[in-house]
C-alpha cells in the first residue's frame, strides 16, 4: 500500500475537525487556567459559600440578606433558628461557616467548619470581620471539627491524586502497549475489567497506606482510581489518542483548583460547579467527608459512581460508533507516517499527554497556597452616642424644656419626633429632616435619633455622619431618604427590636416642598439592653410610585396581643389629589410581627374581612376632614385611638377618632386641642401620641412638629425647628 494509496486513512478520518477544534479549544483554556492556578493568584475571592446564621428569625433573615447583597456575593447564606442547627449544617457539610449572632451583646461568633481550606477560612473571615465592624459588632471565631482537620484533609487530597494518576497510567500503559482499540466488544470489556480491577486494587492499597483509615476511606481511593482508569479507556476507544488527550484535559479542569490547595469556592463559576462534577473534585469530596466526619456523602459518591457507569457504557458503544464513521482501528507496527499505525499512536500520546501529566503533577505537588484578595470596604452602619446632660423629666413641662435647649451640632432641630419606650426603660426618638451643625455651617440629614433615659439625651450618630438610615444607594442628583413615621417594640430577652416605618421621599428640586413619597420602607434596629440602638435592616416595601392617591402604608403602626397571638396593624393614609379633600383617608392592614418585612403576609381590612388584596381595602376614615398623612394609633382600655390634626396642615385642631375594634368603625372625630398658627412663617403639623410617656387615666401626651417656611430663619433660631408638646383629654 503506497503513499498515495486510495485507502489510506486520512487525518480527518483518524482525527475529525470536530474533535481537532474541541481538544484544541480546551487545551488553550487549559494552559490558560493552569497559567492562573499555578501563578498563586492573590485575587482569589469567595463565591456562593454556604453558610448559615442562627439568631431571632427576623434578624437573622435580615443579617442573611445583607451578607447576600455584598459586592461579588461572598456567600449564599440561610438563617436558622439556634446554634444546634448551625452546628448541624457544618457537622454534615452542608455549610461551611455558621455566623452565632449574640443580640444580648456585641460580639458575635463565627463557625468555621474544620474541613476548609485555610485561605477560604481567611477570605471567609476576613468579610465577616468587616461586616461586623460596619454594624458595630465585633467576632470571635471557632474551628469546629477534629483538631487534626489539615492532616486529615491534605492526607485525602493525596489519597485521590494518586489514585487518580495511578488508574490513568495503567489506563495509558496499557494503550502505549497494545493500542487505544480493542477489535471486538468482548475484548474491549474484558480489558475494561482488567485494567478497572488493577486500578481498583492499587487505589485501595494507596488508600491504607495513604489515610489509614477505616475501610470506606480505603474504597474511595479505589473508586477513585477505577472511575480514573475506564473513564481513561472509554474516551480513548471513542476518539483515539485526542480522546486521551481530553481524558487529561477533562481531569485537568476539573481537578486544578484541588489539587492546587485552592478551594473551588475561591474561583467561582464555572469552576467550583466544575470541581464536583469531575473525578478529582468529587473524589476529594467523597474522601473528605469521609475522613473528616465518617460518613459517605450521597452527591460526590454518585458522581464517581456515574463516571464509572458511563464509561463503561461509552466502552461497549464505542466499536459501533467508530465503524459508523469509518474511524480505522490503529494495529500493527506500521511506519510513523502511517496515521493508523501503534507507533505514530505512541508518539502522539506522549506528546500530548506527557506535558499535561507533567502539570497536574506540578499542580498537585508543588504549587504554593494561594492568597485570599482583601474584602472591599462595606459602608459603616455602626452608630455611637455621647451623654448630653438633660436633668430630671418628669412631666410635660420638662419634655418642653429640653426641646428648647440650645442643642447640640448633632442636633439642632429636627420634626416627627415618633418615640419607642425600650424595656430597659430608656426611650427613643425618631426624627425627620434634621438640622445639625459643624464647622462647615448647618446641614441637613434625612433622619436621626435621641435616645434618652433619666440623666442623658443622646444623639446617635453613624460612622458616616449622615442619616442614621442611609439614603439610598446610587440615588445621583435626585437623592432618596427616609422620613421616620411611626415605631414598633418588639421586645426579647435581652435586647429590643425596633422597627421604624418611613416614607421613602426623592428629592425634585430646591424648595422645601419638592418631592415625591414613593412608599413605605422599614428600618429594623437591635437594641441590646443598656447599648446603643444598630441598624441591621432597611427594606422597602413594594415598587416605587408617587401620588397621594397611592396609600402611604405605616403611616400609623400598633402592636397588641400577646405570645404567639400578636398582630401589627398597620395603619395607610390617601389623598385623593384634588381640591375636594384636605385630609387623608385612613386604610387598615394586619400582619404578624415577624411577617411585617414581608408585603405578601399582609392582609387588609375589606370592611367584612382580611383581604390578600390590597386594593380590597376600604376607606375606615374618609379623606375629606380626615386625618394628617402621619398620625398616631393606639389602644387603652379596649378602646382605639387615631389622633391627628384634622385636615393635615390646613387644619388647626388636634383631633381624636375613637372605635372599638382596630377596624373601626370610627367615630367622626373630637377636636382635642387646637395648634395655634404661630408667628407669620411658622407652620405647625403632624400631631403625634405618646401613649407610654407619663400615662393618665383619661388622657395622652402628645406632640406636634413646628418648623418656619424661611430656612434662613431656621439656621439662625433652630428652636424655630423643635417638637412641642402638650397634654389632651381623650375623649369616651
């Protein structure tokens, strides 16, 4: 048969471009991520960690979802209810940090799960760390696992790379001696088994002699080192020697990052998904677990099991498919030119099998550990407060008093004034747009709080100095804040939850007046007996949308029952938009207190029932002489309470609507007190009640915002800019 021979096979019969341009393509990535594993990239970054936080449920679905929305989402964190459970999820793999929230104090602790990679517990604490630091908070962490986990882990990566190199050489030996290509079915299994039941053996003796351990750990190494050898054999009798070559590609890809010491949670998608589906990934899966915690993980173990399965499935299949497509089978001692020959069979499996052997081996044995890349800064949601000295409060006179104190640059003046009484007996008070000053003159801050107890008023104030509930993020030219509207005390054992209901506003223009309420969002603050109040969550409730017409939900909120049966009313005011009606109308929603950042757990008051519907819910009080847009609900004595000022600012009375139940029906409304119209410029507005601040049998405090429509003259006289307060009767 000449060279020129007509039945000569031809490159493409022997190598199809298909499969030329698929090895070649994977090759290139190949060298190229080899380039960056083996470089010991200090870039690594964690990428959808599990990870799991036990605390309250709500704060720990809320410290869930802000370590979720770190840049590059570090983690894919679940909240759990106790420790026991954190612990459980380390113990079966199924997280690997667990973060202890302790809300009584501040210091918090971090699980780490003893199987990890050091620079993933590195990269892991390191965010940790400073999320915690952001809110105030500082961490302790622990190991959790056997003491002698890196021995034990190391000892199990070595384990699998040499049952994997071991049933891929018998694998290659075999071929190098005989040929990729066994001439009938029956010969094709029965090398399949010979070779498969060698590798299996060696793989169990590497697994004595390498862990030591018990039994099962001895049958990974030899499922591993079986799955390496007839997965080897498999692709080699389907596309010849390329198919050996992307035997080594294939092992090469998805063992990289394990066998380099990184953790596939350090390089992300494709790669960490990669890892687990490949033979060295699920193999060091398997024996990790097994090592660490002596029991056989379901996931890895089936992925070996099913490379296994499928090879030896491709194996019998095989023949026919070569012969469909008229692939020769390379036998004989033929000429090197001769593309079918053992020979030029031999050369090209060391030529392109040999080199990436070599770096696999190189990856495995002599790659330094990588480094974590440091976090990027996270925004400081901490907040501090320093004493200001404001003598014995005792009545409403005092309350006046310290409102009209000079102040301080943290606080100068400020309006709403909606106030919580903590269970330690200290009270807080929420602010809208405050006045603060400094050496650059007064500025303006959407929100801030005082706290007070019987000798101090303090400021709490952010890292950032700005609002103590941040603007929206990336807002540019037309910022949106949060107006405080109405508080919930939701108390615990050790610590209060505080949750504040605001109006999320957008700045339009200049003028005082410029804005638009887009909705309703909820601030959530742990308050540990005796410390200063931090915000763990902000979340805005339903979409965007301006117009009065739209109900500004929380414009009210009250919190009755006891136990497991406790509900939060939740109280929405509307204003049709046109002249006919001054006031707002009053809407009522329910919710449990744990449910309350959640809109889909709402219900609302249809007039007959609880309605899912939000549109289902019908006006209680009508907008024409109703209520303020922010107002105060309440209860006392089985009896219910809305005080506002009737017909918002253009009113002039304080008025009180009574009903029995939180759902009316409603009385039409008892002027209580009259706000007198003050000064030309001032305005007088949102009366709100205080119904825990010296209580009276018959009566309530209550306050009302006073501001001047000339800012000039509000920078220059801030008490132009403070809360009043005075004491109405409630009406029977």
């Amino acid at each position: 048969m000449g060279p020129t021979d007509p039945d000569r096979p031809r490159l493409r019969q022997v190598m199809p471009p298909a499969v030329a341009m698929v090895l070649a393509v994977v090759v290139v990535a190949e060298i190229a991520w080899a380039a960056f594993v083996l470089a010991g990239s200090d870039d690594l970054r964690p990428h959808a960690v599990p990870a799991v936080v036990a605390a309250d449920p709500v704060v720990a679905e809320s410290v869930a979802r802000q370590y979720d929305d770190l840049p590059g989402d570090p983690f894919d964190l679940r909240a759990v209810t106790n420790e026991d459970t954190a612990r459980a999820a380390l113990d079966d793999g199924s997280a690997r940090a667990a973060l202890i929230v302790d809300l009584e104090g501040s210091v918090d602790r971090l699980l780490l799960a003893s199987a990890n990679d050091d620079t993933l517990d590195a990269a892991i604490r390191d965010r940790v760390e400073q999320t915690d630091e952001s809110l105030g908070r500082t961490v302790d962490v622990e190991t959790v696992g056997p003491a002698d986990a890196d021995e034990r882990r190391e000892a199990a990566r070595l384990a699998v790379a040499l049952a994997l190199l071991l049933g891929f050489l018998l694998a290659v030996g075999t071929s190098l001696r005989d040929g990729p290509v066994s001439r009938t079915h029956l010969r094709a299994l029965r090398r399949t088994l010979v070779i498969g039941s060698a590798s299996v053996v060696g793989g169990a003796l590497i697994g004595v002699l390498v862990l030591r351990g018990s039994w099962v750990e001895v049958l990974v190494a030899a499922a591993v080192a079986g799955a390496a050898a007839v997965s080897t054999i498999a692709l080699e009798a389907l596309f010849g020697w390329a198919g050996l070559g992307l035997v080594v590609v294939a092992f090469f890809a998805t063992g990289a990052p394990v066998l380099a010491r990184v953790d596939p949670y350090l390089v992300g998608e494709p790669w960490a998904s990669l890892a687990g589906l490949g033979v060295p990934g699920a193999g060091v899966d398997t024996a990790t677990a097994v090592t660490l915690r002596g029991e056989l993980p379901v996931g890895p173990a089936a992925v070996l099991l099913v490379w296994i399965a499928t090879s030896l499935l491709v194996v019998v299949l095989a023949g026919s498919v070569r012969r469909r497509y008229a692939v020769p089978e390379p036998v004989g001692d033929e000429s090197l030119r001769d593309l079918s020959g053992v020979n030029a069979w031999r050369v090209r499996v060391l030529g392109v099998v040999a080199p990436l052997t070599a770096a696999m081996l190189a990856l495995a044995v002599v790659v330094p550990r990588a480094e974590a890349a440091t976090p990027r800064p996270v925004a400081s949601l901490a907040a501090t407060a320093d004493c200001v000295a404001s003598g014995s409060v005792t009545s409403v006179d005092d309350l006046n008093r310290i409102a009209g104190l000079r102040g301080t640059d943290d606080f100068r003046g400020g309006d709403v004034g909606a106030d919580a009484l903590l269970q330690d007996g200290r009270r807080l008070w929420l602010f809208g747009d405050t006045l603060r000053g400094g050496q650059a003159g007064p500025t303006y801050v959407r929100n801030s709080m005082l706290v007070t107890d019987d000798r101090c008023l303090r400021a709490v104030l952010p890292k950032s100095g700005g609002a103590l509930i941040p603007d929206r993020a990336g807002s540019g030219d037309n910022p949106v804040g949060h107006w405080p509207m109405s508080t919930i005390v939701d108390r615990r054992t050790g610590y209060d939850l505080v949750y504040v209901t605001t109006q999320r506003v957008q700045t339009t223009g200049s003028d005082a007046f410029d804005f638009h309420n887009l909705g309703l969002s909820i601030a959530v603050f742990v308050v540990p007996a005796g410390a200063t109040p931090q915000l763990i969550e902000q979340r805005d409730i339903g979409a965007d949308r301006s117009g009065r017409e739209h109900p500004t939900w929380g414009a009210a909120t009250a919190l009755v029952g006891s136990g497991k049966d406790r509900w939060v009313y939740v109280y929405g005011t509307a204003n049709p938009g046109s002249d006919k009606a001054w006031g707002y109308s009053l809407r009522v929603a329910r919710v449990r207190p744990d449910d309350l950042l959640n809109q889909s757990r709402w219900r609302y008051w249809d007039g007959s029932g609880w309605s899912r519907s939000q549109a289902d819910a019908i006006e209680m009080i009508a907008a024409r002489d109703g209520v303020s847009q922010t107002l105060s609900v309440f209860t006392r004595g089985g009896r219910w309470y809305a005080l506002s000022k009737r017909n918002d600012l253009l009113g002039s009375d304080i008025t009180v609507w009574t009903a029995n139940s939180p759902t009316g029906p409603w009385s039409s409304g008892t002027a209580v007190a009259q706000v007198s119209k003050g000064e030309t410029g001032q305005v007088r507005y949102m009366p709100l009640a205080h119904p825990s601040l010296f209580p009276q049998a018959g009566s309530v405090v209550a306050s009302y915002s006073t501001n001047d429509t000339n800012s000039e003259r509000v920078a220059e006289d801030p008490l132009r800019y403070r809360p009043h307060f005075v004491r109405v009767t409630l009406p029977r």
